[in-house]
C-alpha cells in the first residue's frame, strides 16, 4: 500500500492555492507604451493586437485606466521622431519621450514608476543600435549617445533608464553619467542578455527600428551561448545595473533560472513581441485558451525566477482579472 501519495496536496483547489510554490503579483508587471509626437493619437499597432501608439495626451489617459487596476509601472519606448545619422534626436530637449515623462510626472507625481528604454534603433537612419563608423557599429561613439539619451531622460524624471543596445561598458558609462550630475538615485535596468532573436518583429514595427541592412549580431547575443549571458549579466552588475534583464523571456528560462542562482540582483523577463503575437493569433485562430496559455507563461516566468514581468498582457491579465491570488 502506497504511504506517500504527493496526490493528496493537489486533491482541491484550496490545498493546491495553500501550497503553491510560486506566486504572481501585479507588483511584478512592467508595461510597455509606444510614444509618437503630436496630439490626440491613438493608432492601433496592427502586429501588436491590442497595443497602440500614443501621443503624451492620450498616454496619460491611457495611464490612468492602468491605475485604476492597479498598474502603476510602465516602460516608454519613443518613435516617429526624426531620424539621423548620429541619432542626435534621441536627446532631443522636445522629443517625446521627455514630453512624456513631465506630463506624467505633473498629472501623477510618483504615483507611477517611470522606466525609459535607452537606445538609438528608432532614432538612427539605418535602424541600428548604434553609430555606423566604416559598415558597423561603433561600440565607443555609441556610448556617447548613450549617456546623453540617459541624462535627458533623468533630468526630465524618470525613475530608471534601460539601456536595451547591447554596447559594451554602457552600464558603466551610463552610471558614471549619471552620478557625475547628481542622479544617483536613477537607476539602470540594463538588457543584460538580450539575444539576437527572431521573436522582436512585431517590435520593431511597432517601434520603427529594423535594421536597414545587416543584422544586429555583432552586438546582440548568439542564443547559443548560456556561459556568454552570464558573463554579460556579471558584467552589468559589476558596472552598477540594479536590475540584471533577460529578453526575450519563453525560449529562455534556462537562462532566467540560471541567472536567478548566480545573482542577488532583481532578475527582469522581457516577455516581448513576438511571444505575445503568437498567443494572440493562436488564441484568434481558436487554436488555444488564450487566459490559460497567458497565465501558464506567466507563472513559467515567476517560476524560473523572475522578479519583473515585462508584458504587453499586463492590462488585459489585470483587466480580465486574470489573476485571481
């Protein structure tokens, strides 16, 4: 006769809602905004169903919705600004992702945390994370970019900056920028271990950044390489980041997990674009239980040792009430 029967912590739903080992929060989701200059815009973004693009105006209505279900941390990516070689407009005084950050800022305090991506993709003429010198990206101009986009975004009052290029040293570069002009409260949310995927389509349409020529895996990561990702990661953390990323999120919860056992670090899961079209399609085919399969990800998420979720599902999990512990 069996004596242990693990069955019996699973016969009901209390005993399995009592044991659970891995718990979700709303605490835990990080949502993406796309932003494009003007007024009273807000234009659905055809490969990202249910996500749009919005001017600072709408955006801020947006965000009070978001508040009223008890999302208050948002990550602002910016596009539709004027493109240049040297990507000179991502700093711009009047872009509009600084825009952005004042309006919220005055219709909501701290009342939101404001986390702001840091890269030239959307700003450069070639759509590359950098700036071009002799067929490739200049790992040091970059930098200077780098830190210059990083500092509008403090002094306009973000919260943290998140530099997503993949240059190396731009943590350090990025920290010692900020530090020297008195923001050593801003922190940096680096993409540690960003690989170069096939998963960031829909994104980068979204975003209008595909590269014009080439690709981008002479920065971005191989996805062979799970040794390279963590040495990027002890990189990062050496360098100052406060929260270590990896992205994308389901084709890599090794990854998660493994860096959730080597550092102390809040660990940030980028469940991006082309994970969330594929549920969606799969859910508009009838293919799937679309509440089921989002959660199930989720969960997987928390499980290999997320702290951050970033997900364009955030509103809708927390809109259907999805989450119901």
């Amino acid at each position: 006769m069996l004596s242990i029967r693990p069955r019996r912590l699973r016969k009901s739903a209390q005993i399995r809602e009592m044991v659970a080992e891995t718990r979700l929060s709303r605490d835990m989701f990080l949502y993406p905004f796309f932003l494009v200059p003007g007024k009273k815009i807000k234009n659905p973004i055809e490969s990202l169903k249910g996500q749009f693009h919005f001017s600072p105006d709408k955006l801020l209505e947006e965000m009070e919705e978001c508040l009223g279900l008890g999302l208050n941390k948002f990550l602002l990516f910016g596009s539709g600004e004027p493109k240049f070689e040297d990507a000179r407009s991502a700093y711009y005084p009047y872009s509009v992702v600084l825009e952005a950050i004042k309006a919220i800022r005055a219709k909501f305090g701290k009342e939101v945390l404001i986390m702001t991506d840091v890269c030239t993709c959307s700003y450069t003429t070639h759509g590359h994370c950098g700036i071009i010198q002799n067929g490739d990206v200049d790992n040091d101009l970059t930098l200077e970019v780098l830190e210059k986009m990083a500092l509008a975004h403090a002094r306009a009052g973000a919260d943290f900056v998140a530099p997503s290029d993949m240059m190396d040293g731009r943590v350090g570069a990025i920290r010692k920028a900020l530090d020297q002009e008195g923001f050593n409260q801003v922190g940096i949310m680096a993409y540690s271990i960003k690989f170069a995927s096939a998963y960031y389509g829909p994104f980068r349409e979204a975003a209008g950044s595909a590269p014009e020529f080439g690709d981008r895996k002479t920065y971005q990561m191989d996805y062979r390489n799970g040794k390279e990702a963590m040495k990027e990661a002890v990189l990062d953390e050496e360098e100052g980041a406060d929260i270590l990323m990896v992205k994308p999120a389901m084709a890599y919860l090794d990854i998660i997990k493994e860096l959730s056992l080597s550092t102390h670090l809040p660990i940030a899961a980028y469940n991006v674009s082309g994970e969330f079209a594929m549920v969606k399609a799969a859910a508009a085919a009838g293919l799937v239980d679309e509440e089921k399969m989002v959660m199930e990800n989720m969960y997987a998420l928390s499980r290999a040792g997320a702290n951050i979720i970033i997900s364009y599902h955030a509103k809708e999990i927390l809109e259907n009430k999805w989450l119901r512990t």
